[in-house]
C-alpha cells in the first residue's frame, strides 16, 4: 500500500512568494541616500564643467579684450550635448549624465573636454576598488566574490571584474620590487620558503615561495622580498640575495633561517662570518623523523629542556646529557642533533630578552600558515607571478600586521662570542 502526501494550497503559495534572507531588510537611510547620490555626482561634474567653460549654462563667454577677468582669457569652447555613464560605488550603481564639450586652445586646435573627477572610461570608484581588492584578499575566490557583495553592489561584480581590480595591483607590487633598501635600518634577517600550487601551462604545479623579513633597529619586522622560485636551491636563494644587496641592503648582523642547504650555501657566498642561527623548531622536527613514534614523547621532552633553559651554561650541560643519553637509546638522534652544529645555539650570543625572537623562524612560518588559509579557496592559483603578489599584498593592505620583535629594546646590544662549548 503506498500514500502520496501533498502540501497544501496554502503552504505552497507561501513557498512560491518566499524572499530570501535579507530581501526584505529595508533601510529608508540607505535608499535616501543612494537616491541623492546622483545629483551629487552630477553636480559636481558641472561645476567642473563650468570652470573649464569659463561661464555657466547659457551665459556668453567673457570678452578677453573688455578687461574683465584675466583668469577667463583664451578660453573657448562650446557644449555638445552628453552622455549617460554607469558608475558603481560602495553607495552601489548608479547612471549619471556627463556633460560634452569642446574646447579650443590657443594655437587653434580643439579637444574634447574630459572631467578630472571622472576619469576616461572609469566604471568603478577608487574605493569600490579597494574593496572588492580587500574582499579578494580576505579569502574569498573571484567567483564568491559576487555574492559576498551581492547586497552592497546589487550583484554587479563578477570573477572578471575581481581579476580586472586585482591587475591594478600589479603596478604598485612592481613599484615595491624596484625600491631602494639603503635607507632601511636592517639588523636582522629571518629566511625561510614555502611551497604553493600555481596553474603553469594548465597543470597543477609546485613553486616555492622565497620570503625575506628584516628587522629595524627598532625592532620593527617588515616584508624585504617574496620571490616565486622553482625550489629553495643555493642558487634560487643566491638571486633573492644577490637582489637585495643590488638595492642597498646593508649587511645584517644576524640572520635566522630553517637550515636547508640551499640558503646556507648563498648566506656563506655573500655574507660570510655573519651569526646564523637554525630554527629550533624546524631542527625538532627533524630529531622525531629519525625516531619512532613511541620515542616523542621522551625527545620532546629532553629537547625542550635543553632549548629553552635559562642561561648559556645550563643548555650546554643539557645538550652534553642529551647527547649522551641519545647515543645509547637511538643513535639517529643524537647524530641529527650535533649535525647542527654551533648553530643551533646562535641565539645565546644576544641578550636573553631576545632569545625568544631568536630562536626560530617562527614569524614567517605564521605567515606562511595565513596566507595558505586565505588562498585554500582557490586550490590552485592561476601564476607563479600572482602567488608572490598575493602574499606581499596581505601585508601592504594591512590585512596581516607584524609587530615588534620581544626584546627589541636591547637591539642595539652587538652579538658576543659564542659561549656554548660543542665538545661533548
């Protein structure tokens, strides 16, 4: 036996004549507002029209022989009609009528006349560029973007229009890639790259992420250089390198990097003798690879106990017990511990009130973690070029802020000799 169930008259008239979430949020400020908007832009453009005129709507143009106003000499010109433009600002969509004219110049020639407040084909406002730009860059893709402004634009922005506001941006990346570094305060260095997935002839494909932040001597981190690079190889390193100090980057007096090979082989080319310091996080990591899983725990522990002891003498105690403990439980470990080197404890050459900012590379790989969340909608990006903009982008928009370094007050406080004793 079976039943067919069917909603009533009355339920499917009120489905049928249902408005979506808010469509009936009606604000009579709002409408006001965007009903004025009009006449204020119209009226602007027509004061501007009439200076360039020298006269208003129906008035003679002035005599320049009759000793009337000097500033209305040599201007000449006639209205021809106008025409109708459509303009979206972050008050919506709106058309308005732009009036024509031609003007004549002295040597005899004429032009059209173009309004400065308007500009040439201009369909968008500045700040409606700005936020469809900001909208993009919080994580949304092009083709959410409609709808994430739907309510403020009336749906008028599409992917097209996103990848048109975004090639703007294009001009002020190039601009920050050419600028001089000579007058940056530089004192340190944090290096360290990422890997994201770019469109390179219609395939999915690796690229590394090179990423330079410098601290001022205030303490200050600022974005050096985000360069888009086939891997983090001695020589992909050497070229981002090479390029700073081409710009005026002076030398640092220590550098803080994640120990691949790579960059160790460029920073020993161009800054040999400088203080560098490995990432004590990216070394842990390294320490658990080479062990099973049911040991974690215990070289967690051990590690953190060396890492971040309290002064010089007691890490090095600690690391001579690690080492020796290490040796007899897995040798593995403590191999990859001492393949470190001295620097792995660079960071006890400065005041202790920086060896918190010192130790890893930390500040970068947040801002690797920020800026994978914010492309994750898009999967693959559509060029190697967009990737490294995207990410400066995030910064120069104030989308991701960097603070001080901890213990920047004790900058000016030069590195000493090195007082961890590796003799085990």
């Amino acid at each position: 036996m079976t039943s067919t169930t069917t909603k009533s008259a009355a339920v499917q008239a009120d489905a049928e004549t249902a408005v979506y979430l808010f469509d009936d949020w009606f604000d009579p400020i709002e409408a006001g507002l965007r009903d004025r908007v009009r006449d204020f832009i119209e009226t602007m453009i027509r004061t501007e029209f009439d200076t360039a005129l020298a006269r208003p709507r129906y008035a003679r143009r002035p005599d320049a022989s009759g000793g009337g106003d000097g500033a209305a000499a040599g201007v000449a010109g006639h209205r021809h009609g106008s025409r109708t433009r459509t303009l979206m600002g972050t008050f919506g969509s709106t058309e308005i009528t732009v009036p024509r004219a031609r003007l004549k110049s002295d040597d005899g020639k004429t032009s059209e006349w173009k309004s400065k407040s308007l500009r040439a084909y201009q369909r968008r406002t500045k700040a409606a560029d700005a936020l469809i730009a900001s909208t993009y860059l919080a994580g949304t893709n092009t083709r959410r973007v409609r709808r994430a402004l739907a309510a403020l634009f009336g749906g008028a922005v599409g992917k097209d229009t996103v990848s048109r506001v975004w090639r703007k941006v294009k001009t002020d990346w190039e601009a920050w890639n050419a600028r001089s570094l000579a007058n940056e305060p530089i004192v340190r260095l944090i290096l360290d790259g990422t890997v994201v997935k770019v469109r390179l002839d219609r395939t999915a494909t690796s690229i590394s992420l090179l990423v330079v932040i410098g601290v001022r001597e205030d303490g200050q981190k600022i974005l050096l250089a985000v360069k888009n690079m086939g891997g983090e190889t001695a020589e992909a390193w050497r070229s981002v390198l090479d390029d700073l100090v081409a710009r005026g980057l002076r030398r640092p007096e220590f550098l803080i990097v994640d120990g691949a090979k790579g960059l160790d082989a460029a920073i020993a080319k161009i800054w040999d003798g400088v203080p560098v310091q490995r990432c004590t996080v990216h070394k842990h990591r390294n320490l658990l690879a080479n062990a099973p899983e049911r040991l974690h725990e215990e070289i967690t522990a051990d590690y953190t106990d060396m890492i971040y002891a309290e002064t010089p003498q007691d890490i090095e105690d600690r690391r001579r017990k690690f080492i020796a403990k290490w040796r007899l439980r897995h040798r593995d470990v403590a191999d990859s511990l001492e393949e470190a080197g001295d620097r792995l404890f660079s960071f006890t050459r400065l005041p202790p009130s920086q060896w918190r900012s010192a130790r890893t590379t930390n500040c970068i790989e947040r801002l690797h973690e920020e800026f994978k969340r914010r492309i994750k909608t898009q999967t693959v990006l559509p060029s190697a070029a967009t990737a490294a903009m995207l990410f400066w982008a995030l910064m120069a928009s104030g989308q991701i802020v960097m603070r001080k370094i901890d213990g920047w007050q004790t900058l000016a406080t030069k590195p000493v000799d090195q007082l961890i004793d590796l003799a085990a």
